[in-house]
C-alpha cells in the first residue's frame, strides 16, 4: 500500500495492522484524534468520520494529548487484530483515567461484531458505533456527555455515505482511496466481513466520479477503487443483471472504471479487491484499453485446492481460478498479479497445502498476502468445521509460502531490470533524502536519485537494480502533464 503523505502509516492494513491517521490543524475548538486499523476501507471511512464531525465543530489533531474525543476504528478479521486493538483500548483507559472528560469511541468492525460488550462488560470504551452508523457519531458522543450508553451497531441495506466528501487525512497527498460499494454478500466460510459489514450495496456512480474529478482538481494523481468484491458493483441492476428502472442507465464495475479513467489521463486508476468468481473479461478489456488504469490486478485465490475452495465456500475452483489467470495474461500481457493465501484452514491436508505451492509456481505472483487461518466467531466454517491443523503446521505452511513468494517476488523484479517503467513520484524516500520513491502502474515501489521533479509528476525510470520488495534506478525523463479529456 502507498505510503499517505503527511499520514504516518505504522503498517500496512491488509495484514491486519495499524494504519494510524494524524492531521494537524491549528483552528481552536474541538479536537478529534482518529487511529485506523485493518484494510483500506477502514482507513476511507475514517476520512468519512473526520468529515461528519468537521461539520459538527471537530478538527483532527496529530497529537492525542490535546484530543476531546479519541476514536478507534477496528478490525475483527483475525484474532491477532482484535488483540492489538484491545491493548490500544487499554492503554486510553489508563489516559482517561487522568482526563475524566475524555471521550474514546469504538468504530469498525470489531464495535459491529461486540457490539455493546466493550462498553457494558468491559468499560473499555465510552461510545460504539459500527460501520453503517457514523453519521450517528456527534449524537453519540452528545449522549456520552450526558451520561447514557452511547451505542449504533444498525446495519443498513442502503448507506454508502455518498453525498458525503470525505476530510482528506493526508493533508498534500497525491493517493486516496475512493470507496464505490460496501458491504459484502459472498459468505466466505472463514470470513468475518459480512457480519461486520453487511449487505453488499453500491454507490452512485455519478458521485464517485465527482469525488475523483475533485480529488485530480486538488493534486490527487491516483485512485483506488474500493470495495469486498468490486466486481459485483452494479448500479440500477438487480443481483440477477435485471434493470430497476429502466428510465436510468446501468453501470456495471468496467463501465465505472471507464468513467473514472476519464476524468484524466493523468488520474492513476487501481482497485481493489477482485474476486475470481465474478471477474471478467470485459473488466480486463477495459484495463486494456486505458493507460492509466494501471496493470495491476490483486485476485485473493486462499488456497490452491479445490476441495478447500469449496470448504472456504469461494464458488470457484482450481481450474476456474487458473482460467482467470490465463485471461489476464492473456488480454494485459504485463499485467501484475498479487494474492491473498491462508495456510491450515480447517481440515488442509500436506496434499492440499502442497497444490497450493503447485499454484503459485503456476501464476508466478508478483506479490502475496500471506496468513495462518484463525477461526473468527459465527462465520460458516466456526459451526461447521473443526480448526483441526496444529498451530505449529499452519505456521510451517505458512513459512513455506512466504518463502516462495519471496523468490517469486524477486524473479518478478529481475525481470523489471532493463526496462523503463513510468512512476508516480510519491516524494522522497523513507531512507534517504537525497533518493525519491514513487510506484509504477504495477505497483512496485522504485526508488531513484532525487531531481529536478516533485511529488504528484510523472518520471520514466529505467531500472538498474532491485530486491524483492523495491525496484531501483535512473530517471531518463520528466513527463509533461497530459491534457485532460474534459478540457
Ligand atoms: N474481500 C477480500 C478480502 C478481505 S479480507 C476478498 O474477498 O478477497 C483480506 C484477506 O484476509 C482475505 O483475502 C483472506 O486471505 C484473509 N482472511 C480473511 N479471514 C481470515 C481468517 N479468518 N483467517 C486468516 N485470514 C483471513
Ligand atoms: Fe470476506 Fe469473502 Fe467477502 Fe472477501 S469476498 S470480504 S473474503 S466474505
Ligand atoms: Fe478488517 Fe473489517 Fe476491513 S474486519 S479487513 S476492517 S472490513
């Protein structure tokens, strides 16, 4: 994931870390201090939170201490990321304890999925609100001041916040992340996000295309396309393809994304995350057909079997997956592939765990997410399967496929050396200050001498030399900003 400017990012969200959002504003007033943890639509929503209480009075603050309001948006995805959140809450309630009027908030998903048990039980907290309720938040926190139990835990069928301009928490950024559904209706049996997030639902497209065209207008040169399942986005269609109402047009994911690459040439598409049941070739055409949607793909496979697909209930198989992987080669022939991998989910045999290897040499992923399963509480596979692998055989598995990533990421960034790659330059480089950084449309981080470019430009890099995780080089030219297609 990009590092957000001025934000400071402790880790990346997918893994289940802490991505923590600061924002210093000198106006005097009410302060709000946000912290997000989980994946990127954690971090968007918290951008969603930061507007709604703007109009209330609040301004976001960097430094905690001068905070009256503390909200922590959470992640419930594995066991290891509700734990860490926990030790955050424990920490706030060691502060509050000097500071009586303090106000800590739970959001997210772990506020859905304990609902009223962190503030009753466990008086970790003051305030809980889950995803679908944070326009609730300055009654919320008004109730908290006049002493009632400050709780919204409502799902909705229909909220996707979208009249809603998120406050940018990365003041000067050059990448944002633009939410277009919410939600998720798949069922993975291991999953916890569609209890926490409800029912799939998505957002008009007319106003995400006003979000990107405001976002270029102030200096944004990349978005990311958000959501569970983004290939399920429809808009005036029914989940069976039928129109609702046939006086207004449709809009299926392709056709958004072609609407997004034209707001400019210069606006950097990405999305994420696809799902290999539902993505399809007119998808991959459309990334074909435009520059600027970068050729990149992230389609999680889990496993490489397809007796544990079908246990994980993903509704693909080996070969349906593989398929999909020849599709992308086949219509973007440069197209980079990254993954989502779990290692010992219930009942995964030394066979099945060995296809999933198999697999990887197969696609040969550019890059990879990879976890041990942990069981989450309601999901399919908690009522229905044992989590029968030794904790000591998920974490063998799960070395064995890092190792191999690790060297298919390296074979993948050999291959780069030689060429010219075009990089967004995103600012100077965390190790030195005489080197700058900025991703190509494959989404490798490049590194290179610093020059006469700034932030938000355009460079081409032809790369020298490279790791597994970075790609470095030399600037050969500076590129003129293109002509939008609106003027
Ligand atoms: N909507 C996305 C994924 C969201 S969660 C998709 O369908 O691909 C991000 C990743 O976390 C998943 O792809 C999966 O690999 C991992 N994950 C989800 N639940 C998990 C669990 N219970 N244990 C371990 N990893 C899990
Ligand atoms: Fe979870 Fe599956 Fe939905 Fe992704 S598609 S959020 S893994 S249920
Ligand atoms: Fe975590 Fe919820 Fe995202 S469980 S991964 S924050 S949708």
């Amino acid at each position: 994931m990009t590092d957000h400017g001025q934000n400071k990012v402790i880790d990346e969200g997918r893994q289940g870390e802490a991505i923590l959002l600061e924002q210093s504003n000198d106006v005097q007033g009410k302060k709000l201090y946000v912290e997000s943890y989980g994946c990127q639509m954690n971090f968007s929503d918290s951008e969603v939170v930061a507007s709604i209480m703007s109009n209330d009075g609040y301004t976001t603050t960097r430094n905690i201490d001068e905070a009256d309001v503390v909200l922590i948006n959470t992640c419930s995805i594995r066991e290891n990321a509700e734990t860490r959140v926990r030790n955050r809450l424990t920490e706030f309630k060691h502060r509050k304890e000097q500071n009586p009027d303090l106000v800590v908030g739970i959001l997210g998903c772990m506020a859905e999925r304990l609902k009223k048990s962190l503030l009753e039980e466990e008086k970790l907290v003051d305030l809980v609100a889950g995803p679908d309720a944070y326009r609730d938040l300055p009654n919320l926190v008004e109730e908290v001041g006049t002493g009632q139990k400050a709780v919204n835990v409502l799902l909705s069928r229909d909220e996707t916040y979208a009249d809603i301009s998120p406050v940018r928490l990365d003041q000067g950024g050059i990448s944002a992340f633009v939410t277009i559904m919410r939600g998720c209706d798949n069922m993975c049996s291991f999953c916890v996000v569609p209890f926490t997030r409800g029912r799939e639902r998505s957002r008009d497209p007319h106003t995400i295309v006003e979000e990107c065209t405001d976002l270029f207008a102030k200096g944004y040169r990349e978005v990311t396309l958000l959501g569970q399942n983004v290939d399920s986005y429809r808009w005036n269609l029914t989940s069976k393809g039928e129109i609702k109402d046939t006086a207004q047009p449709t809009t299926n994911f392709a056709q958004l994304m072609e609407m997004v690459a034209l707001v400019s040439p210069d606006l950097r598409v990405r999305f994420s995350t696809s799902h290999p049941k539902d993505m399809t070739d007119e998808v991959l055409e459309i990334m074909a057909k435009y520059e600027n949607i970068c050729p990149y793909i992230h389609l999680p496979v889990q496993s490489g079997h397809t007796d544990v697909l079908y246990r994980m209930n993903r509704g693909y198989s080996r070969e349906w997956y593989l398929d999909r992987i020849d599709a992308i080669k086949r219509i973007i022939p440069d197209c980079a592939i990254s993954t989502d991998i779990i290692t010992g989910f219930c009942g995964e045999t030394e066979q099945e765990h060995q296809d999933t290897l198999s697999l990887m040499d197969i696609v040969q992923y550019d890059f990879a997410y990879m976890f041990k399963y942990s069981e989450r509480p309601k999901t399919l596979a908690e009522r229905r399967f044992e989590d029968d692998v030794p904790e000591e055989v998920k974490g063998r598995r799960l070395n064995e496929v890092i190792d191999k990533q690790l060297a298919h990421s390296l074979a993948s960034h050999k291959r780069q050396i030689g060429k010219t790659v075009k990089v967004l330059v995103e600012g100077k480089s965390k190790r030195s200050d005489v080197r700058m950084c900025g991703r190509d449309g494959r989404n490798s981080m490049v590194v290179f001498p610093a020059g006469a470019f700034d932030k938000g430009q355009y460079v081409m890099v032809r790369i020298e030399e490279c790791t597994s995780a970075t790609l470095l080089g030399e600037v050969v030219e500076v590129l003129e900003p293109a002509q939008t297609l609106q003027s």
